[in-house]
C-alpha cells in the first residue's frame, strides 16, 4: 500500500502542477487551440482564407505593441510603422543571408524584425519620449517622414521603389517543413503572434509596466514616487519598437518583400485606427481592431472601388459613438448580458436595425454611384449595387437613395428611446444585482 | 504637549532638513525671501502663514517641482536644490500635494503599489511579474491598512470620495517609506471629523519619520506639530515649540490675530 502511495505521489503532484497550470493559462491555452484549428474551419481553408488569417496575425501584433505606447502609456504616435517597415527590412536582409547559405531555419527570421525594432526603438525613443502629449507626437510624425524618405535616399539598403525580395522557402529544412504553403506559414505567424501577445501582457504586469499606466495617468505624481518618467516612456517605446519589428518580420515571411509602403504614414495611420476601433483601454481591444480592418481591406477593395471611404466613416462613427471601440461596446454589455432586460435590449436593437439598414442602403448607393461618376465615367453609368442595377445617369436612384438615407435617418433617430429605456432599465437590474451580492 | 528638547537633538544629529538662505524669484517678483531653516530628525514641524505667502512654493522648491533662483538645501547631509523631482524623492523625500494628485484610472492598491515599488529596489524591472512581488504586496496590503482603504482596495482611485482621497494621497506619500515626509494641507476641505481622521493618521505614519508640513487649520497645527515656523511674505519671521508661537507678538500681528487664543 505504501508503496504504491509512493509511486503514485510524483505523478499526483505533477498532474496537480500541470491542472493548476492550465487553469492559471486557459485563456492562452484557449487561444492556442482556436489557432490551431482555424486555419481548417470551412470558409478559412483556402489559400485566400489563410492568407487573410495570416495577415490578421500580423496586424494584430503590430497593433499590440502600438497598444503598449497608446494604452498603456497614453502616447499617441504618428509613426510607428517605422519600426514595422524597419523590422521588416532588417528580416528580409536575414532572410537573403539564410538564402545565400546561413545555416538558420526560416521561422527565426523574425528575431532579426524584433531586434531592428528594439535598436530603433531604444535609438528614436531616446529623442522622442523627451516629451509627451502634442510634441511627441509631433517628433514621431516627423521621424516617420524622415525614415519614409531615407528608403529612396538609400536605395542599396531599402531597394527603393521595388523594395527588398528574398525567398522563405531557400532555407535549411526544418522537420520536412518548407514554407512553400500558406498554411505553414500561418503557422510560423500564429506561433510567434501568441507568444508576442504573451510577452506584452506579461510586459504590462511587471514593475515598469505598471509605470507605465502610472505615468499615463499622472506624469507628475509618477516622478515624485521615485521613477524617471522620461527613462518609463522610453521602456515603453522600445518594447512596442521591438514587438512592432516582429510584426515587420512576420510581414517579410508572409510577402517575401519589404518595401517604402511598410514603413509608410499610411500604415501609421492604419494602426492606430485598428487600435482606436478596436478599443485601447482592454488588452484584446488592438486585436479585435486589427481583425476586423484586415478583413475590411481585403475583402471590402474586392468590392468597391471607394471601400477607404467605407473606412473611414466606420472609423468616425466608432470613435464618436463608442469612443471606449469595440472591446469596451462588449464590455459594457458584459455587465447585463445576465439580466432579464438584456432581452429587451436586443430587441430594441433589433428595431433600431431596420432603419439602420435602409439608411445604410441610401447611403451605399449614393456613395457608389458618385464615386463611379466622378472617378470612373469610363465604366459608364449604368452598374449594379448589391442585387440592383441602377442607372446612374437617370434622377431616379438619386431621388430613392436620398429618400432611403433621410428616412431611415429619420426613423433611426425616432428608435433611440426605445433603446434608451431598454438599457437603462438592463443597467438598473445590473446594478441592483451588484448590490445584494455586496450586501451578502 | 510632547515637545522634544531642541538644543540637544540639534546637537546630536545633524538635520533631517536644512535650509540656508533660499530664493526664488517668478520673473522679477521675489516669491521666497531667504528662507532659511533647520528641521530636525524625527520633528513634526509645521509652516504657517497668510494666503500668498509662500508656503506652496517653498514647498514646491524643497520636492524639486521649482529650482531655486539661489541658496542650498540639504536633505541627511545631501545637497538636493534643484535636482529632479524622481532624484530627491530616491533620496528620501517624499511629498504630498494640495490638490489632489493620484493616479485616477489606476485602482487604490495599484495607487500604492506603484508607490513603493522604488524604494524596494525594483526600479524598471521588466522580468519580474508585479503580482509575484511579495514584499510589494505586504507593504501595499499594511499601508492600505493604516490609511483605512482596504475595502477600497479595487476601486479605481477616480471614484473615491473626496476624504478618501485624500487619505489615499497621504498613503502614496508615505509608501516609499522615506525619512522625511512633506505634507501640503492634509486637512483642507475636510469637516471636522475627517480633520480629526486625517490628524490621527498623519500622527501614526509620521511616526520614526521627519514632519514638514503646511496646515491651515490651527487647530491641528498646534495639536501636532512640534515645531511652528511662520512664513510671511517670504520670510520666516519665527520659529518656535507652538507655545512661545502663540505668544510672539509679531507672529500675532502678522499673522495668527485672535486665532493664537483657539
């Protein structure tokens, strides 16, 4: 008996170690399973679905590390794809020398993204995080202009116009992988993006992450409990360089090229719209940014010739209706998805939807048909939008798609009480809930 | 009242605090006159004055929010005029502010927490997960304690009442654990009750530490300091055990008025 008690006591306690693990981990190890398996989910198991998936990966991560300046340490930056863009050359030039014969398997390649976007990060930020607030993001703004020009001014490091080529699939084989197929190379995207989320929420949970927060809050109070706030900004920067030249890196694997347009104020831009609309106050808000604007991208300039427009009127209606993005919308629904109201909730939404729609069909019709007449006459005026073809040449679609826009705006408008009383209503019961468990 | 004999310990040790001859001037108005002051290991001392008269910025200057325009301050044998705020705080001052000044999106324990992490040694760590740190922990979890916040301890530091601020800004004073406290009006705005509170705590935590404080509320001066200098227009025109204060006729007329009977 005591024998086997002895036996059995190390694999107890190692089994006990690995649940507790687990159980400590099992948002990361949920996350983990759900990338595994997407890549095979119907509808993502194409080329085009795992290209699509592959680039998310890579705007997720970089729209974390700009998520470690904004949110975390309240910095706003007009340039950070220059870390991106610098990360991304830095991998593609070690990806030529793994090509020419350096004996290093293809998924390390990101490393030499991360330790460009580190260098530059440390080498920038010591002159940017001198200051917060406008004058930072000034300086960040001016030194992505400047980065943006030293591509064409250095054609034999940055290639110019063409950009830098190497192949990921000349390298040393790694278990028979090749990299030849987009599915492996989701994988090597999916593996380092996980691990890079961890390392930046284990980055916000240590002593200089917490300043981080500290100094965003409250600059002043921060330098009188003994910390340097220039040397926390600087932290700050230099992590979020260094996971943004992983994500550079991740791009060189992905597209085999790296050119101006990475390090670009377009893809500056971009980011910080991903992080805003995504929301920058929750770790996952970044995320859900980036995923959702990949696949605007990808699959909204299949349609529509106008779809940065689209964009950009999804952004403005994000920032002024829900200025906390989509990450603190389900928060604020988290907090009464458990009560009775909830229901009447949605079912308000549900009827402020329908005018939704129709204005939101007025809209896309008038939207469509300008863009076709003033910037493609070419194609002519007659087009088809959704399932109808329309004339654009004709009054009358004019006439109908204002109708729709005005009418829906107008009934829109009449549903927002019904809306109102409904979350209200939801709120009370939430808070009334939060009170007898306190009072318990 | 418990009042320390003076000469002697000024003899021992030398001060926690001196001050020779500060100035400091805003354009071309002098604000502070040559100020000069001793403030002994271990004294509560308080400096009071007419509105305008100085104190904050006096206040201001020792903390390192202000330079000096001239004249030397020295904390534990340490020359600190004009260094940055963060390097005379590493040296073993800390202060409190009049307006409140926490981090508000931060909760009460991160408030403390970020507050004493420095003064453990853990400067910029970024190895180390914050929540493993058991010292940080334990001293966070003792100074909410004595600051009453513990069922407090979640809520973003934003949404406390205004008492519970500022008994939170006094917790964030003292969690570096430094020698010296400054204490900018701890009681102000408060009802009498919460006065009383905040006496009784600042008396606690000022315990084995130095005092400097700017109060107000006689009341409170006279119940806790040890020592009362008088800052007016610049100048200090006395320095004394708060019985002689009350009696110094100049003092009176500047100053104190009938209040020196309270």
């Amino acid at each position: 008996m005591s024998g086997s008690r002895e036996v059995a006591a190390p694999a107890t306690v190692f089994a006990g170690v690995a649940m507790n693990w687990a159980n400590r981990h099992k948002q990361w190890l949920a996350a983990s399973l759900v990338l595994l398996a997407l890549p095979h989910v119907p509808g993502l198991n194409s080329d085009f679905g795992r290209s699509l998936l592959s680039q998310m990966g890579i705007a997720a991560v970089f729209a974390l590390s700009f998520n470690v300046l904004l949110g975390q340490t309240g910095l706003l930056s007009f340039g950070h794809a220059v870390y991106f863009g610098l990360g991304g050359y830095a991998a593609i030039h070690f990806m030529r020398v793994i090509n020419h014969g350096l004996p290093l398997p293809i998924p390390l390649v990101p490393l030499a993204g991360a330790a460009a976007g580190l260098l530059f990060g440390i080498l920038f930020g010591s002159v940017t995080t001198r200051r917060a607030g406008t004058i930072f993001a000034l300086i960040t703004l001016g030194i992505g202009e400047l980065v943006y020009a030293a591509t064409f001014m250095l054609p034999g490091y940055f290639g110019g116009e063409e950009g830098i080529t190497a192949s990921r699939t000349r390298g040393p084989a790694l278990f028979g992988l090749d990299f030849g197929s987009q599915l492996q190379v989701y994988y090597v995207i999916a593996v380092w993006a996980l691990i890079a989320a961890m390392l930046m929420r284990a980055f916000i949970r240590t002593p200089v992450g917490r300043m981080c927060n500290a100094v965003r809050d409250n600059p002043e109070r921060a330098a009188f409990v003994g910390y340097n706030t220039q040397r926390v900004r600087l932290f700050a920067f230099s992590v979020a360089g260094l996971f943004a030249g992983l994500a550079g890196g991740l791009h060189a694997i992905n597209y085999e090229i790296v050119a101006a347009d990475s390090v670009s104020a377009l893809r500056s831009g971009t980011v910080l719209l991903m992080t805003y609309i995504g929301g920058v106050g929750h770790f996952v808000g970044p995320v859900i940014g980036a995923l959702i604007l990949t696949w605007l991208q990808v699959s909204l300039s299949g349609y529509t010739s106008a779809w940065l427009l689209y964009l950009g009127l999804f952004f403005l209606v994000t920032i002024l209706f829900a200025p906390s993005g989509l990450a603190g919308l389900i928060m604020m629904h988290g907090s009464i998805v458990h009560t009775k109201a909830f229901w009447r909730v949605l079912r308000a939404y549900a009827i402020a939807l329908v005018p939704a729609v129709f204005m939101g069909i007025g809209a896309v019709i008038l939207i469509e048909m300008s863009y076709r007449v003033s910037t493609q006459p070419e194609l002519g005026t007659r087009m088809r939008i959704f399932w109808i073809t329309v004339d654009a040449a004709s009054p009358w679609p004019w006439i109908t798609a204002i109708a729709l826009l005005a009418g829906g705006f107008f009934v829109f408008r009449k549903t927002w009480p019904i809306v109102a009383v409904a979350w209200n209503r939801a709120t009370d019961e939430a808070g009334a809930v939060n009170m007898t468990a306190q009072r318990r | 009242m418990n009042v320390k004999p003076e000469a002697s310990a000024s003899e021992r040790t030398p001060p926690a605090l001196e001050l020779r001859d500060i100035r400091k001037s805003f354009g071309a108005t002098p604000v502070i006159r040559g100020v000069s002051l001793d403030v002994h290991e271990g004294e509560r001392h308080a400096i009071i004055g007419p509105n305008g008269g100085g104190k904050s910025t006096l206040f201001n200057l020792i903390s390192g929010r202000f330079a000096p325009t001239s004249g030397s301050i020295v904390l534990c044998g340490e020359k600190i005029a004009a260094l940055a705020p963060h390097e005379i705080n590493r040296r073993g001052l800390a202060r409190s502010f009049q307006i409140t000044n926490i981090f508000p999106r931060l909760s009460v324990y991160e408030n403390i927490r970020c507050s004493v992490l420095w003064s453990l040694g853990y400067k910029y760590c970024f190895w180390r997960g914050v929540d493993k740190l058991r010292d940080a922990r334990e001293r966070t979890d003792r100074i909410l304690e004595q600051i009453r916040l513990t069922t407090r301890r979640d809520a973003p530091a934003g949404v406390l009442t205004y008492a519970e601020q500022r008994a939170l800004e006094i917790g964030i004073t003292i969690a570096g654990d430094a020698r010296v406290i400054l204490l900018d009006e701890p009681t102000a705005g408060m009802s009498r009750a919460e006065a009383d509170n905040a006496v009784a705590l600042i008396r606690v935590v000022s315990q084995g530490r130095t005092l400097l404080m700017v109060e107000h509320d006689m009341g409170v001066v006279f119940n806790l300091a040890d020592r009362i200098s008088v800052l007016v227009y610049g100048e200090i025109i006395a320095t004394d055990i708060p019985s002689r204060i009350r009696r110094n006729e100049a003092v009176q007329s500047a100053y104190l008025g009938s209040a020196a009977d309270a």
